[in-house]
C-alpha cells in the first residue's frame, strides 16, 4: 500500500467515502470504536450508513457518567446499531479493593492502561484496521492527525481528521443526530466521570480531561507506535 498517496487520495475525499473505503477494504476486520462523547453522533451515524451492520465497540471502564451510557443506549435505538461492550478484565469490585479509590489520580496511566487500554488490545487480534473519530482541531497533540496511520497494529484510520467542531455540530443537526446530554453544561469531551471537567471559553476541546496533571491521552491513541 502506498500511504502517502493514498492518504493524498482521501484527504480530498468526503469523511463518508472514507469510512465506505475503510468498509469496502477490510470488512470485518475493520474495528470501529466510539465513546458516545460529544461529537460522536457524526461517526456514528456514518457507520449506521455505510458500515452494513458492522458493531461499534464501546469501551465500559466502570467509572463514566450516568449520562453517557444514557446516551449510547438512545443513539444505538435511534441508529439500528449494533453495540459491542468491552470491559476491563479486572472486574470494578476487584480493582477497587486492590488499587483503591484513588488510582486516577495517584497514577492515571496505569489506571488507563488496565480499564481503557486492555479492553482494547483484547479485541484487536484478527482486525487490521481500526477506525475512530479523532479530529485535528481537537488539541494539539491530534493536530497532525493523518487520515490513514501505520502503525505496529492495525492500520489506524481517522475519517474526520480535517473536520473542525463546527463542522461536527452542524452535521448532528442537520441529520438529526442527538447530541450528548452534558454537551450544553461545557462538557465539549467528555471520558470518565473522575477525570472530566467543562472546558472553559478559549480552551481546547479536550482541556477538560486530566486537567491539572500533563496528561492529555488516555493511551488508547498512543499505545500503538506510529511506523513510516
Ligand atoms: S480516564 Fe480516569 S478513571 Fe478512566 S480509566 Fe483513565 S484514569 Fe481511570
């Protein structure tokens, strides 16, 4: 495959005739991930288009907000989608008398690594490429985001790369996609309930995760190593 020319290709390409190529090219084993956070409902509502009843797989740590469960469960009625729920292996009661209460913040990688990053790694053997909805505008650790991303797994594939958060709205509702209920209150990215704040005007969109620490990734979109 030729990267470089093929990103050139889609990068001039609408995000809906990317994510069909990404269909059309590795049908099952195509892994489609989503948090049901702000902004969601794009992807989304593309996959319940083009994706041929394809699951979503959803990510449950244990720890996210009442409001986003709430949230995927009414956007998975109202798409027809079919939902795959991955969970931590180590289940919450366990991990909560062996690490206590307060892992998230004593060391947020570790406590990612086993409720986000190891759900994800379980589910990625036999797939050979991964789509998910980061976007460029998001921060600045996404800002050179490519459509397509080689990387020591599967092929990392970013249809909304070049989309801006105005773009993402005014697609939601042109289409009628709901958006997440706590979106209105400034929760503009929201992951679990401990490490999620609102953003504040001038912020960028993901300022209100991990704030006051340097953490700005969870891993999930670091732990694969970048190649080429
Ligand atoms: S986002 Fe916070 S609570 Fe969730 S897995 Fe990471 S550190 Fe733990």
């Amino acid at each position: 495959m030729d990267l470089p020319a093929l990103n050139a290709e889609l990068e001039a390409r609408s995000a809906r005739e990317r994510l069909a190529w990404a269909v059309a090219t590795y049908g099952d084993k195509l892994l489609f991930t989503s948090s049901f956070g702000p902004g969601s409902g794009v992807l989304l509502h593309l996959w319940s288009e083009v994706a041929g009843g394809l699951p979503v797989h959803f990510i449950d740590t244990g720890f996210l907000f009442e409001q986003t469960i709430a949230y995927r469960d009414e956007v998975v009625k109202k798409l027809g989608l079919r939902l795959e729920v991955l969970k931590p292996q180590m289940e919450k009661g366990r991990f909560l008398e062996k690490y206590g209460l307060t892992l998230y913040r004593d060391d947020p990688d570790q406590c990612c690594a086993i409720n986000k990053v190891e759900p994800l790694e379980a589910a990625l053997p036999g797939k050979l490429a991964w789509v998910s909805g980061l976007r460029r505008d998001q921060s600045k650790t996404r800002a050179e985001t490519p459509i397509l991303l080689s990387t020591d797994g599967p092929l990392k594939v970013h249809p909304l790369a070049d989309w801006s958060a105005r773009d993402v709205y005014r697609y939601l509702e042109q289409n009628g996609v709901p958006e997440h209920p706590m979106f209105e209150e400034g929760y503009v990215s929201v992951g679990c309930a401990p490490c999620t704040r609102p953003v504040m005007p001038g912020e960028d969109e993901r300022a209100g995760r991990w704030a006051g620490s340097a953490k700005t990734e969870c891993g999930l979109h670091t732990f694969l190593k970048a190649k080429g």
